[in-house]
C-alpha cells in the first residue's frame, strides 16, 4: 500500500489532498503545527515545525509519496516565516526525501512566482519574474526543487492558480460576506483584466495525476474557462441574487488605499491582492492535458460560485479557530465600515438623492 505525508495536511488545500489520497486506497499522515478537529482517525498525524530537520527526517521516513503543500501565505505578513517557512522549510523537507528514498515529492508552488507577466499565457518555462515576498520565496523554493532533482530526486512542481472551492476563505470569505449581504463589491478599473481560477478539487486531480507519473516536471494549474475579473465576480452576484453588484474603483488610488490599510493594520490585504487584482494572469495547460491527460472539471464561474454556496450553507456555525488562513475568514478591520456603506450608493437607474 502506498504511504503518502501530506504536509501542510490541516490547512485548507492539504485536508483536501488527506481526503483525496484516502479515497485512492493511500495510507496518508500528516505534518503540521496544528491537528486539525475534522482529521480523520486513520489518517496519521506528526505535530511538527518543517523548519525543524529531525521532526521532518521523522515524518518522512518509510514514506512513498511527499505532497508539500506546507506554505506561509501572504496574509500572515510575516517576512521572516515567508522565508524560514517556505524556504528553509522545503530545503528539510527534500534533503529527507532523498535520504529516505522516497519516490516522488509533489511540490505545490505558486502562481506568484510570476508577479506581473510580461504576456499571456503563461507557459512551464516562463522565466519567474517575482514582485513581492511571497513569490521570491516560492521562487527560491523551486530552485531548491531543481537542485535536488540535478542529485537524483524526483520533483514535480505543481504551479495553481488562485485557489477556489468548498471551504475557501480568507480574502474570499469578505467578499462572500459582501454578496450575502446584498452589499456592492469592487474591481480596480474596469475589471476587464483576464484572471484565471482553479478549483481546489481539480488542482488536487493535477497532484495526484503527477504524482502517478514518473519524471520530473512543471505543470501550470488553472482552469480552461476563465473570464475578466468583472464577469467572474458578476456571475457571483448573479447566481446570490441578493442585489449584489460590481462597481469599479480608480485602479492607482484604490491600490495606494489597499497598502496604506494595510501598513496601519486597517484590511487584511497583502502585497500581491493590490498588485495583481487589476492584472491579467492566465496559464496555457495544454502540457498538462497532453502529458497527465487531465482536464478541470470547473470553469472561473463554477469555482466561484461553488465557494460562495459552501459559505453560504455554513456562515451560521463558522468559527476561526484554525491556523490556516485559508480556512477561516480575513477580519474585515474597516472594510466592515465600507461595506455598510456601500448599500447606500445609488443602484443603476436610481436617483442618486
């Protein structure tokens, strides 16, 4: 039976990627600071820092497969954890694995290694052009990727896209609210940027898929119906039908008013949210079809709505109790200010005294 460590394994994507390994037969365990309350019992469990080289020798050991999906997000604006965690962390991680033979690590990366592309579509070897902590880090980490599969190891770095899906909060969870709520939301600009989704479910498809497959590679995770930005979120509205709309904000003041709430601990944006919302960001995944014969299942749309349902059905008994910032909803801070008052713009076609 194949043993696979998930680390990372409480937070959002990783419990998804738990679940997904059990149902095809893997004897799964965890790595994480945290135990999650949902884990369930025959999935092992190893509390512990991947910046810690004993804890991780010790997960890893009489391993199969390694899916490290351990990561400091941006939200966590902490700049020494985004480089101990998603640096020094993965250097631990496959420095073990190749000591205990391990067969395949699956290294779940980010599509913030690419900052602000110079075209679209992005491809596997587009050069990284990070902007901002967070990409440098999972920039530097993929190195370390390349340099232990030169010494033998087999590395399949999996980039996805802005992740959506059941249970997906932080930054999403305020803008869910919003919706619920009837109140307006916002895109800087026109909204006309292409911005490109995946599902959670079928960025866990791509990993296992990788997984199975033997020889190193990159694969570009996103999903092949996507729209602009505004109708992404139009279409959310839409399905919420609770009066909802998209409006448009200046994009360079309104970006300039992210990180000035941001530095005075107002809003939970983090540098890549005010950098990249107004920006267009789109993967070319012929390579995955062709090489792992995988095809997403959800367009832009139906990732999207599919989250605001999962909020939706389960806003009542929401709790943040969770390390993962994934898996528990952003504080608003003063956003909650802003989106009362959005319920007193004048709608289309209504006057505005």
């Amino acid at each position: 039976m194949t043993v696979s460590l998930v680390t990372g394994g409480s937070g959002y994507f990783g419990m998804l990627m738990v679940e997904r390994l059990r149902r095809a037969g893997h004897t799964v365990r965890v790595l994480d600071l945290n135990d999650a309350d949902d884990r369930a019992a025959d999935v092992e469990f190893v509390r512990g820092d991947v910046r810690d080289p004993e804890v991780v020798q010790s997960a890893v050991a009489g391993v199969d497969l390694v899916f490290n999906n351990v990561a400091q997000v941006p939200l966590a604006k902490d700049p020494e954890l985004l480089t101990t965690v998603n640096i020094d962390g993965t250097r631990n991680l496959l420095a073990a694995a190749l000591e205990h033979g391990v067969r395949k690590v699956v290294h779940t990366s980010s599509s913030a290694v690419f900052g602000i592309p110079a075209s679209n579509p992005v491809f596997p070897d587009t050069p990284p052009t990070p902007v901002e902590a967070y990409g440098r880090a999972k920039t530097e980490a993929e190195g370390l990727c390349h340099a232990f599969t030169a010494q033998g190891l087999d590395v399949t770095i999996v980039r996805p896209r802005t992740i959506l899906g059941h249970g997906r909060l932080g930054i999403f969870g305020i803008l869910f609210d919003w919706i619920a709520d009837g109140a307006d939301v916002f895109v800087l600009g026109d909204g006309s940027n292409t911005y490109q989704f995946v599902h959670a479910d079928d960025l866990a498809e791509v990993c296992l898929l990788a997984a199975e497959r033997p020889g190193p590679m990159i694969v570009n995770a996103g999903t092949d119906r996507f729209d602009t930005m505004r109708g992404t979120l139009e279409a959310v509205c839409a399905h919420a039908g609770t009066g909802s709309r998209v409006r448009s904000l200046p994009a360079r003041p309104a970006s300039l008013a992210m990180q000035a709430a941001a530095r005075l601990h107002l809003a939970p944006f983090a540098p890549y949210h005010w950098i990249m919302y107004s920006r267009s960001l789109w993967f070319d995944i012929e390579h995955a079809r062709t090489a792992l014969g995988w095809q997403p299942q959800f367009s832009n749309a139906e990732a999207m709505i599919d989250s605001y349902d999962w909020f939706l059905s389960h806003r009542d008994d929401m709790t943040s109790h969770t390390a993962s910032h994934h898996r528990s909803t952003a504080k608003q801070g003063a956003l909650r200010a802003l989106k009362g008052a959005t319920r007193l713009l004048p709608r289309a076609g209504t006057p505005a005294g």
